[in-house]
C-alpha cells in the first residue's frame, strides 16, 4: 500500500510511486535531469527508517555504474541517517545503521562481485591471496601468452596449414599484429557471455553449409530481408514524392504513369522479400528492368518541377539497383562456396581463441592475479551449480537471496548479459516477493562500444505493466520530469525527437511518456535554443585552407559568442542558492562527439583569450613533453636509433641547433647518427659552445644508460628530471599544469608498470609501442578542478551524467564514424563473427553474405546509438542550448532538408531518411525545416507544410569569411616573416643599450605572495649579509613552499609536511561545513576524493582521519555551521608599497572567510605545522600574525568591511588560535 503523499512533499506522482511501490520487480525509466539519484537515496532510507518492517542498510544490494556514484550514495545515506538521529535520538536501531552501512553492498557490480569471491574464494582454483591486475600488467600478460599462443600454433605440424591461412586472411605481410587483435577482441566478446568457450565455439556454425539446401536455413538471412524490405520503402517513398511533384500545376505530368509503373515494380519485390526463398528473391532482382520515362516536351511542365522530380526517382532506381552489385552480385550456389571455404579458418581462428583464453588463465592463475571479467565469472562460478546437467542457483546465491530484501541497480540500460544472469541469481522469483529495482534510461545508453546491452532494458520495458497485477511479469514507471533544463531546451529536444526516434531507428518510440516535461522553477526569460549555420561561401585565398576550416571557424564562432555572453553580463542561476548571478567561464561547456578538432579549438581559444580546459580521453602520447621524454627513453635504450637520438639532441635541456644537427651528420656521413656525433665530438674546430653541448650530452646519456641497467625506471625517470629541470621548464610554459601532470603520469605508469612482474626499460618502451600500433592511446592526466574558472571542452560520453548552464553543441555536420565497416570481420553478440571472403591465393577480398547481414545490422544500431548520444548531448544543457554545423552549400543543404520532410506523412520524418543519416545535422536540418520559424529561410517555390511546435528556436547564418582571420591578424602574420629592415637597427641598438631610469626599482619584484614578503622583511630585521634570491618561485599557490611535488618524488619518500597541508587544504576547500562529520563519514570523503583526482591515494593515506573529526567537534566548526555565508580558497590581488614610491602586485589565498551568525567578517587559517603543546599557541602567533594580518589589509581594502576576528585552526593542536589584529604588518 502507497502511503498517501503529504501536500508539502516536492515529489511528483511518478517519483512518489517509484519510492513506495513494492511486492515485484519494478524498472524506472528516468528521463534526463528527472531527479532519478533522489529518488533512489528516498526509497532506501524509507526502507530502513519504516517503523513497521524496517529493513537494515546491510539487508540492500545497490549496484553503481562507477564507485564515484556508489560513494556519493554512501554519503547520502550517512546524511539521511544522520538527520534522522537527530529526530530519534534514543533510537538505537538507527546508530546502528551507522555502523552498518560501512560494510553494505552499495558498489559497483565489480566490487559485490570481489566481495563473494573474497568471501568464497576457497571454492574456486586461485590463490585466495590474490590481487587485482591493473590495465597495464594484463596488456603485458595477454601479448606475452598471446605470443606463445601463435608460436605454438605455427609449429603445430598438424595445424600450421590452415594457422598459415588463418594468418594470410587477417593479417599483412609485416606481422601479425592484426591476427592479434582480432583474437583479443574475440576473446573481449567472449568473456561478456556467461559461458565463453560455449559462444566461442558457435560462430563456425555460421559457416557449415553442408546439407543445405537454401540459403533461408542460415541464420543471418532474415536480418538481409529485414535490409532489403527497409531499402525498398525508402525507395517506393521517394517514387510516392515524385508523383506528387508530377501532379502539381505544371508538373511534369508524363512522368506519373512511369513511376506508377516503377511502384508496382516495387510492390512485387516486396512481396517476394516476404514470401519467396532467397534464391528466387535473388532472381528477381537480378532480372529487374525500369521502364524509359516518359519524355515531357519543353514548355509542358516547369523545368524545377521537372528535374525534382527525375532526380526523386533517380534516387529511387539507384537505391534498387545498386542491389544489383552488391548483395545479388554472386549466385546462390557461389555463396555457399564461400561460407564453405571460410569454415576452416573460423574454426582454426576459434581454437586459438580458446588457447588464448585457457593459457591467459593459467598465466594469471600462476601469478595469483585476476582481472575484472575474472571476477564477474568466478562470482558467477560460486553463485550457480551443475544439477542433473542443469545449470542452477547455488546454495551460496540462494543465502543471498534471503539476505537481500531488495536488489536495486541503476545505469540499468548499460548492463551486460553477464552481469544481467549475476543480478538474477541474487534476486528472488518467487511471486510476490521479487525484489529486483532498476533504474534507468534506455535514451542514453550510449555504451555499446563496451559491450553494454540496452535490449535488456527494452525487452522488460515491453514486457512489464503499468501496475503490479498477478498476471504482470513486472512494473515499469516513467520518470519524465526534467528538473534540470529550461522549458525552451526541452521544448526543442521534444519537438526534434519526436520527428526522428522511434522503435525502428532510435529503438524506442518517443512518446509523451519519453518525452521530457518541465519540472525545474527558472525565472521567466526568453532563452531559445540557437542553431547556427556556418556556410563556405567563396573561395579565401589570401589565407591558408587550414585556418579556414570547419574546426576552426566554428571554434572563432564559439569564442566569439562566449566573449559576447562575458562582456554582456549574461546572467545563469546559481545552482545552489536558487539566485540569479552573472556567468563566468566555468558555467560554459563544448561538447563533440569526438576531439579530432580540440587543437583547432585550443588555439583559437587562446588568441581570443578565453582560458579552455580540454578534457581528452586519448592523445596522451602526442602531447610534446610526453614525447619528448620518450625520445629520451628511447635513445638510453638504444642510441643508435637515429629519429628519437635527434629528437632528444633537439629537446630542450640539450638545446642543439638545425646547423649543429646538420655538422655532426656531416662528421660521418655513413653509419648512425650516434657515431657521427662520437666522431664529431673529436672535431679541434668545435666552439666552445658546441663542445660544450656535446660532451654534456654525451655523459648524460652514460650516466643514464649506467642507471638504466641498474636501478629502476622510477629513479631513471627521477634523475632525468632533476638534472634536466625539465618538468619546471613545462610548468612555466602555456599550459603548464597540464604538462606538469602529463609528465607525472608518465612516472606513475613507469611505477606501475615495475610494480607487475615484469622490469626493464626495453620491455616498457615496446609495450608503450604495442599499445600505440593498436590504438590503444591514453587521456591527459587530469589537473583541473571544480573551482577553476575556465571554459571546458569534453566529448559527449563524458558529459554524461553531468549538467551545464550553456551547452555549445559543435561538428553537427560532421560524419558518424563508421571506421569499423572497413575492417575484414565483424562482431555481434547475437550471431557472432561475419568476415570478408577472401581467396587465399589471389588474396582478393569480397563482401560476403554474412558481412553484409553484420554490417546492415551493426549500422541500424550505429545510428540508434548515436541518435541517443545527440540526446544525451542537448539534455546537458541547463539554460542555453547552442547548436553549431558547417554547410558547403547553405542553397543545397535546405533543398535536402525540405525533399526529406516533405516524404513525411505525419510528425516523424521517413524511416529511411533517419536510418540513412549520415551526420546529426541529417536529422536536426529535415526536422527543423517544418518549424514555423524556419519560414523565412525557405526558398519561396518550396511546398512544405509547418508543423506546430512548441519550442522556440533561433537561426543564426554566417558566412565563414566573417570569422576569417582578420586583416591585422593577416598583417602581423606577414610582419613576423619580414626580414628587419635595416635602417631600424641602429635604433634598436640605442634602446637596448639606454639605462633605465627607475634602476633599483627593478630590484623588487612586481608581484609578490604573503610568504615570500614575509621571507623578505624577516631577512630585513635579521641585517644579514647573506645573498638571499627572491625570484619568482613556480609554485601552485603560497603554501606550498616546495610546489607541487611530482608523484615520481612522492613514490621515493613519505610526504612532506607542506604536501601534507596541501591535502589537508584539499579536504577542507571540498568538505560541507553544515555537517557533522565520524570517522566513517570523513573515510568516505577521502575516498570520494581519490576517485575525482583530488587526492593521490598517498595524500590520502597520510591523512590522520581523527583530526578531520576533531575540527568538527571545535568551536570554530560549530561556528561554521550557524554561519550566514562562507568564502573558501578566497583568491586576492592588491597593490602593496614596501617603500616610499615602489608599488608591488601582493597575491594570496585565504583558506577560508565566513560571516558568523551575529555578522562578525572572520578569517579562518588552517594550520598543520608541528608546535609544541607547552607554548604552541605562541609559537603560531608568532609565526603567522603577520600572513594573517596581511589578509586582513587586502580583504578591509578590497571589501571596504572591517575585519572583526582572525583564526587559526591547529590540526596538531586540534585547537583554534585567535591571532592579534596589528596596523603596520611590517613592524
């Protein structure tokens, strides 16, 4: 029974139901921002807070996507039950909960399934002191068993034959590389089924022919009916458009009999695609003839009206007849001998799969490690058992069906059938007492590539009732609120996928109950959703193409409105306090499909002057301080590689000219270019200078060579570092955070690469090789954090789940990839494995039948897929939606728009015009040219009706010559390739050699932080004669004296006590002040915050946890909590004058300022250095009143409010310290 919903409760109907409904399986379809995490938090609390059958936190299997979700589900829980204590305080059953809730199963499908195995690890054949291999050590340990694999295989005197042609069919003459990784990815496939070896040995079946008589018998053939009938509407709708054109008032009137008859035509191989064998429906098509066109007499029809409608059945008869060539080309009979030739190679292919898996077992199993697909089968193995040769639940996985009282998964859409036959294991069946929650959205599955299977989702989707009866499998409940965006963003996306998604293309219907309806409380504005059209109009000659292409005008394009937006002071809504307020960088988000333009965009962004954060997913080792580096492993490796030896000599810290480059090749002009410059290093004529670099490098590369064979790649890459300065060198360059953090990922992947059982820079460096030639390339390490007021730019898939005022959606016109068409073998969960034929002696390639069947199949998911990724993409827009394509010709791309719409017989568009879409803008164009404000953009002869749409749309067109470069930009550009005109020299050499008037100003830096002033004037009283450098230190902020230490650094020693700050700062700039925090709270904390790469597991590790519980039980945090408002990390910048006449720029940041609940302006500064417990709080006075006396200053000056407290918060102490306010810091 629902228990009826109080008048105040913010709930809807939908969400109240999907918190109380029970007595069944239930699947929530939560549409984008409905406020599905909410309701998932609700319905567990009210399970354990239910006075009546109360349910304890560890009776509940909650099943995450990632660990961050399940970490951020924990906290929420501790909250609730926080809150609740404080209601019920006498409440015992509740403090229980508590202590609980740290060892519930709310985790990751992966980490419930170590847990069993943990727990039953003595079923099973492993080592129960097993460890989990990192991506790294199981990339090494597959290419080393796969090796041995193919080298047994090939000296297998019984099987070389047929391995040989297994190797001829897949591989070039170079190496085996592509054999491979098609066997890796076979096995990849495998390992999602419950039973790989099973699936595995399927796929020949496929290709066993004998017996046949038809072709209908084989299993992909109905999947090539389904192609043919969709081809054939498509081409029977165009026909139906030419005939309408042919009717109208000077139509081409002749041409309606001709495509009647090229209808009927059409009916007739309808028919027989249904009803007739393939061998027939092959004959027809083979034997199909369209009739002449009727001929129409110049001035009987209009000549436009005339030539759409040729080209309408032109379309149509190419669409038929291109059949011709394709899947008719080859008889029947011949198709057979293909499939029959193809056995034996699918076979020899599979058994070396299943070697591959069996001794990449025995490898793991001798190392004691498992990866993550080992887990999901060994808990697989434990949770099921052989009765009378039927695979059943287990006595372990009924125990957890009795302890489970409720199975709850999100991110439903994205699971696997593995992981679907885990959950239904620990789920109960009897009725009325299933117990199985999901939630999800089917709309934004957009996980495919990891093998994920939304068809799970739809099929219960179909299949469960709209209330729990006694006949129904289940209940299913649409969440389709939106409480994230404004009205006018879901408006649009409502009104272009109601006209593109549908079961046949986007594999759902796109109904009012898909639909998303507003829920949020924005302030009432007009904000329509802007679809810029960027065309190429003419020819820019005076530019090169480069700088005029799409990447880079739709980045101008972007830059620009983002600039605009700043200096309009465009305001967004203030997440958090509901308020309106101006926007700011951060608010601002680019998303692509893919970040094949992110150079074009960085670059533009960076002469408009935008700062952009570039999250990429891949291009690690195409970042320049990464490959320079790996130039210089390379060549300690092996110095006679020519490419990577002059790489390093041109690196920076070695800094060899082109003309020195060019010298040493000339002292040997035969051999290495290493000897050359042993030889060259002899030369008597070398400069000081040139001998100088030589031998430096020279005994460099010794040194390093001598460490590399003894110590290991961790000290190596330190001692490079050290002695080369190089990671300080990036860190002063553009971007340097994020080179910095390149670099100190590349340490960490050495670390962990010689934490695995293998060692060796010439094993590191081939795996780095091996990963690269497959494509496996790795993100950018991340640095940035949620602070930092920058514009981000993210791919579509990592946007997900995340939410921003202004959405800029660029590339619209951009193609899909369909990069793995191309490839000679496809894979499919269902059928298998379908590969080109290929004759093994003329090595000629042909499409066969099954590759055919694969690639129509894999193509209508394709593009179901990314129907789902656009949604996902628009619904990440909070307030303002911008949607970016590039045009060849603007004339053109309307005229394909409107032929498409006008097909239409109701709201959605053509199904073949959706499934042959080729880009978004396919889809977005056709549907937006039937909106009513599109109207004045449409061409006045069109005949297209408008559909009523709610949305409110603005259309922006440019042409790409108004986002050219400049004609100043041009000029400076010329200007920098100018030779110096010599009547300047003897002016400039006048002005370089002038003294400056203000010279001992020159000798106080410009800028300065709090500490380092402070350094200075402490020298000052000191009178010491001490040559003492103030230089401007590279550090990330004041506090950290040393700056960042790289993790390399970290890895060697224990942290430092400033490092040790530093994490400590961290955790107090990100923890929630209105809460009361134990141990088990602040555990869950520091762990939220490794997984978000604020904290290496090393800061976190060093963290005493009960200092962070003692703060919150201080006065000061008290405070805190009954604060009006609360400033953290506060930067500030104020002109400072040390003397008479000198002014410097002084910076700082202040940890925290906080305004008390009776209105006092306090400073909070904490502190971790040590200080005696006897004198401690003098010591700190002492030490700091004069750092905090300064933030006083620059705050009463920038604020114009006085300062009324300053406090230190000692986490040695575990005690505040108030400090003195004093005039004249400097006395």
């Amino acid at each position: 029974m629902i228990p009826i919903k109080p008048e105040h409760v913010t709930f809807t109907d939908a969400q109240w139901r999907a918190i109380w409904e029970k007595g069944g399986d239930i699947l929530v379809s939560a549409a984008a921002g409905s406020g599905k995490t909410r309701v998932l938090i609700t319905r567990l609390i009210e399970k354990v807070l239910d006075e009546t059958h109360p349910i304890d936190v560890d009776q509940l299997l909650v099943v995450t996507f990632t660990n961050a979700a399940a970490a951020e589900m924990r906290q929420r829980m501790a909250d609730a039950l926080d809150e609740a204590i404080a209601d019920r305080p006498d409440d015992e059953r509740l403090r229980d909960q508590l202590t609980l809730l740290n060892k519930a199963h709310i985790s990751t499908l992966h980490s419930f399934c170590l847990h069993v195995v943990k727990q039953y690890a003595y079923l099973l054949d492993i080592d129960p002191g097993f460890a989990i291999a990192d991506q790294m050590e199981t990339a090494l340990l597959r290419e080393e068993v796969l090796d041995d694999v193919l080298e047994r295989a090939y000296g297998d005197e019984e099987r070389r034959d047929v391995t040989y042609a297994v190797a001829d069919s897949f591989t070039s003459d170079r190496d085996d590389g592509a054999l491979e990784k098609l066997i890796e990815q076979l096995y990849d496939y495998a390992v999602v089924d419950p039973d790989p070896i099973g699936w595995l040995k399927t796929l020949p079946r496929l290709y066993e022919v004998e017996g046949i008589r038809s072709l209908d018998e084989l299993p992909f053939v109905s999947i090539l009916r389904e192609e043919v009938t969709d081809v054939l509407l498509g081409a029977k709708s165009m026909l139906r458009e030419a005939e309408k054109i042919a009717r109208l008032p000077m139509g081409p009137a002749a041409y309606i009999d001709t495509v009647r008859s090229d209808e009927e035509m059409i009916d007739t191989l309808l028919t027989a695609v249904r009803d007739e064998s393939w061998e027939e429906v092959h004959e027809r098509f083979q034997t199909l003839s369209f009739v002449r066109a009727a001929s129409v007499r110049k001035g009987d029809a209009d000549e436009t009206l005339k030539k759409r409608a040729q080209q309408k059945r032109n379309d149509a008869k190419k669409l038929v007849e291109s059949f011709q060539k394709t899947l008719f080309h080859r008889a029947p009979e011949r198709t057979l001998d293909d499939l029959q030739a193809m056995h034996p190679i699918i076979e020899q292919l599979v058994r070396l799969t299943i070697d591959f898996y069996e001794a990449y077992n025995r490898a793991k199993k001798e190392r004691a490690l498992v990866d993550f697909s080992d887990l999901e089968h060994y808990a697989l193995a434990i949770l099921t058992e052989e009765v009378d040769g039927k695979i059943e639940p287990s006595p372990i996985a009924k125990s957890y069906r009795e302890q489970f009282e409720e199975v709850l998964v999100d991110e439903y859409q994205d699971t696997n059938i593995l992981q679907e036959t885990i959950i239904q294991l620990v789920k109960r069946h009897a009725p009325d007492v299933e117990n199985l929650f999901m939630v999800g959205d089917v709309k934004q599955s957009i996980y495919r590539f990891r093998l994920a299977e939304p068809h799970l989702f739809l099929e219960k989707y179909k299949r469960y009732s709209d209330s729990l009866t006694k006949e129904a499998e289940g209940l299913k409940i649409d969440l389709n609120a939106n409480f994230r965006s404004r009205k006018e963003i879901l408006d649009g996306t409502n009104d272009l996928f109601a006209q593109v998604m549908d079961e046949e293309v986007g594999e759902i219907v796109y109904d009012d109950e898909a639909a998303l309806h507003y829920g949020a409380r924005y302030p009432e504005r007009d904000t329509p959703v802007h679809m810029t059209f960027v065309y190429e109009g003419d020819p820019i000659d005076q530019w090169p193409k480069e700088e005029m292409m799409p990447a880079r005008i739709e980045a101008r394009v972007i830059a620009t409105q983002i600039e605009q937006l700043i200096e309009d002071g465009a305001e967004v809504t203030d997440a958090f306090s509901g308020e309106t307020r101006r926007a700011t960088y951060k608010d601002f988000v680019v998303l692509l499909r893919s970040m094949t333009w992110s150079n074009a965009f960085s670059e533009e962004f960076k002469k408009a002057g935008i700062p952009l954060h570039v999250e990429l997913s891949e291009g690690y080792f195409e970042a320049i301080e990464v490959k320079v580096i790996m130039s210089v492993l390379q060549t300690i490796d092996n110095p006679y590689q020519d490419i990577p030896l002059t790489a390093t000599l041109r690196a920076p810290f070695f800094r060899f000219t082109d003309d020195e480059l060019a010298r040493v090749r000339g002292a040997l002009r035969h051999g290495s270019f290493y000897e050359a410059l042993q030889q060259y290093e002899q030369n008597d004529a070398l400069t000081v200078e040139t001998k100088r670099k030589v031998t430096y490098f020279l005994d460099a590369l010794s040194t390093w060579r001598s460490l590399a064979r003894h110590s290991s790649l961790n000290e190596l890459l330190t001692a490079i570092f050290e002695e080369t300065h190089y990671y300080d060198y990036v860190g002063a360059l553009p971007n340097g955070k994020q080179r910095q953090a390149n670099l100190r990922a590349l340490q960490s992947r050495a670390v962990t690469y010689e934490q695995t059982s293998y060692r060796g820079l010439f094993r590191f460096l081939r795996f780095i090789d091996r990963m690269r030639e497959r494509g496996d390339d790795l993100g950018v390490a991340r640095y940035l954090t949620e602070q930092d007021d920058v514009v981000r730019m993210t791919t579509i898939h990592s946007s997900k789940g995340l939410e921003y005022p202004y959405v800029f959606l660029a590339g619209l016109a951009r193609p899909f990839n369909k990069m793995d068409f191309r490839a000679s073998y496809l894979f499919d969960q269902q059928y298998g494995l379908a590969v080109k034929a290929i004759n093994p002696e003329t090595r000629i390639v042909r499409t066969s039948l099954p590759y055919y069947a694969f690639q129509a199949k894999k193509e209508r998911e394709l593009i179901a897929e990314e129907m789902r990724i656009l949604y996902v993409a628009m619904t990440r827009a909070k307030e303002h939606l911008y949607l970016l394509a590039t045009l060849k010709d603007p004339e053109s791309a309307v005229n394909g728009w409107i032929d498409a719409a006008s097909e239409s017989e109701g709201v959605l568009l053509p199904r073949y015009v959706r499934a042959t879409a080729t880009s978004y803008l396919d889809w977005i164009g056709p549907a937006l040219v039937r909106h009513p404000q599109f109207e004045p953009f449409l061409p006045e002869e069109a005949f297209l009706e408008s559909l009523p749409m709610k949305s409110k749309w603005s259309f922006h067109w440019y042409d790409r010559v108004q986002f050219a470069p400049t004609e100043r930009e041009k000029r400076e550009e010329d200007a920098r390739v100018e030779a110096l005109d010599e009547t300047y020299i003897d002016q400039i050499e006048r002005r370089m050699n002038q003294l400056y008037a203000h010279e001992e100003s020159t000798t106080v830096p410009s800028k300065q932080s709090v500490t380092g002033l402070k350094r200075m004037i402490d020298l000052e009283r000191t009178e010491s004669e001490e040559v003492v450098s103030f230089a401007p230190s590279i550090e990330r902020s004041e506090r950290t004296v040393e700056g960042e230490r790289p993790r390399f650094m970290q890895e060697t020693r224990r942290l430092t006590g400033a490092e040790r700050g530093t994490a400590i700062h961290t955790i107090m700039e990100h923890i929630d002040f209105s809460k009361a925090y134990d141990a088990a709270a602040v555990t869950t904390l520091l762990q939220q915050l490794v997984e978000r790469q604020l904290l290496t597991e090393e800061e976190r590790k060093a963290v005493d946890v009960s200092e962070i519980v003692s703060f919150f039980d201080s006065s000061v945090a008290h405070e805190l909590r009954q604060s009006q408002r609360v400033y953290r990390e506060l930067p500030f910048t104020y002109v400072y004058e040390p003397d008479e006449g000198v002014e410097q720029l002084l910076q700082g940041i202040i940890d925290c300022v906080y305004r008390s609940e009776v209105g006092e302006l306090v400073i909070l500064d904490y502190k971790t250095d040590y200080v005696s417990n006897e004198d401690g709080h003098e010591q700190l006075i002492d030490r700091y009143t004069f750092q905090l006396n300064t933030y006083r200053h620059a705050l009463e000056q920038i604020t114009k409010e006085r300062v009324d407290r300053l406090l230190i918060y000692s986490f040695h102490l575990n005690e505040v310290v108030t400090l003195p306010k004093v005039e004249d810091v400097k006395e």
